[in-house]
C-alpha cells in the first residue's frame, strides 16, 4: 500500500495545530456552558413570582383587598357613613384586576383598552358593574356596595382613561339598613363571605390559590384538618394575605367562609 493510499484510510477533521488547539478548548468550554444554563434555568424555576416584592403579603392585599371596611352604627344612633367616592372604592375593590389587568379586566389608565367600552355610555358600563360580566362578579365583589358608590368608582375608571363623565353627588343620606352590623356566631352566611371577598382569587385561581369546587386542588389541603385551613385563612399563608386581605372579617366569618369552599369539593 502506498503512502498516499495509507494517509487517505486515516483521514480525520483535524489537520493543523490550529484547529487540534480549538477542539481541545470547545471539549472543555461547552460542557461549562451547559452547565452554567441549567444552573440558571434552575434558580429561576424556584425563585419564579412567590419571591418577588410583587407577590408580598403586603403587595397582594393590596391589590386583592375586594371589599371596604365595615361601618357599625354607634350604640346611640350616631350618624351613618358617607358614600365613599370613586377613588376610594376603586383602590379597596376594584384596583384588584384592574390595576394588573387580571382576568382580562382592562388596566386603569389604558386608553386604548377602555375606548370602545366609554363609547358605550356611562349607563351602560353602569350597568353591566351592577350586573357583572364575564370574569367580573356583580358590583365588582363589593357586594356591599350602593349603587351611587358603584355608579362613582365607574365614572372615576372610566375618566382616568379619558372620558369626560360628571361624578353623581349623593342626593340622601346613606339608609340605616346600609350599615353592616356584626353577625351572631353560628348565623353567618360563608357564601356571602366567598362572594365578597374569596372570589377574587378562588374562583379564577389567581396566584396559586386553589379553585372553588376543585377536588384535586383542595385534596392535600383537606388532609390537614379544618384548624389548619382556619389558621391559614386568619394568619394568611404564601400568595394568601392574613383574613384573605380584609382585615375587618372576625373568626366567624372566615371559619363561616372555610366551611363554605370545603363544602363545595366534599
């Protein structure tokens, strides 16, 4: 066999110093690289939304709180609170979506989102509040509210993203029956409790929370026990801000409101 024959049967990719000296070096830089990566892609996994300043106790109650406080009448018949205005009840209902854009609620300020709805008339987006629409429950979860508060928080939305509708004065004084009075123990309505102020993340799952109705959600939760899930519900637990972000809730009614979602996967 001649030498040329015997060079062709042992020809490899490699044929100068140049190029054996850039195999050696990718030998060692790309298991580096990939392994620098993956690290990254795993610190990221772990440290995704829950670690941030924006998913806080604090920062979530904010956001989520989906009812005002409540007003006791004093013992001697004192005088009833005022209709609240549109600023006030956008910041302590309605900021919970709208500030974020969660469930597809158009972001307050956005111009461009709210253009189409402000050309519908006040009436009409009064109307559809009141109501409900699609992922928004009726008053916007503020069960509690009249509807000269609703009808104030809709003009205050809708020009900031620069309609030009007029704020309603109140005509009356707000009627006794309007202020909430404590409920006896053993007589509180745990749907009411869900529909004012757990709905704004357990009907749609919104940080991590688990969906009202949901067995397999609910299913490790249920295991354990009913003074676990009435303690996380009153101290708060991860997303979860203490009493579900509504400080003015007493032990009744969040036990009232953990019988109600566990009665639902039961």
């Amino acid at each position: 066999m001649s030498q040329t024959e015997h060079a062709a049967g042992h020809d490899t990719p490699i044929k100068t110093p140049k190029q054996l000296i850039i195999a050696i070096v990718l030998a060692f830089v790309i298991p580096i690289l990939l392994i620098v990566m993956i690290s990254q892609y795993v610190a990221n996994i772990r440290s995704v939304d829950m670690d941030s300043a924006a998913m806080s106790p604090n920062a979530v109650a904010t956001r989520l709180k989906p009812v005002g406080d409540l007003a006791f009448a004093e013992a001697g018949g004192g005088a009833a609170t005022a209709p609240r205005s549109g600023e006030e009840i956008y910041k302590s209902v309605c900021s919970a979506c709208h500030a974020s854009g969660a469930a597809g609620a158009p972001k307050f300020g956005d111009e461009g989102a709210w253009a189409a709805r402000i050309k519908l008339g006040e009436k009409a987006l009064l109307s559809a509040v009141i109501s409900g629409k699609n992922a928004m429950p009726p008053r916007g979860g503020g069960a509690d509210l009249s509807d000269l508060e609703v009808e104030r928080a809709v003009v205050y939305i809708a020009n900031a993203a620069g309609a030009k509708f007029t704020e309603p004065a109140a005509a009356t004084a707000p009627a006794p029956d309007k202020v909430a009075a404590a409920a006896p123990a053993g007589s509180v309505d745990g749907k009411k409790i869900y529909d004012t102020t757990c709905v704004a993340c357990h009907a749609s799952g919104v940080a991590g929370a688990p969906k009202a109705g949901d067995k397999a959600a609910w299913a490790a939760r249920l295991d354990t026990g009913m003074n676990a899930l009435y303690a996380n519900s009153l101290k708060g637990k991860g997303a979860m801000p203490p009493k579900g972000g509504n400080a003015a809730l007493g032990e009744a009614e969040l036990r009232a409101a953990v019988d109600y979602l566990v009665g639902l996967v039961k």
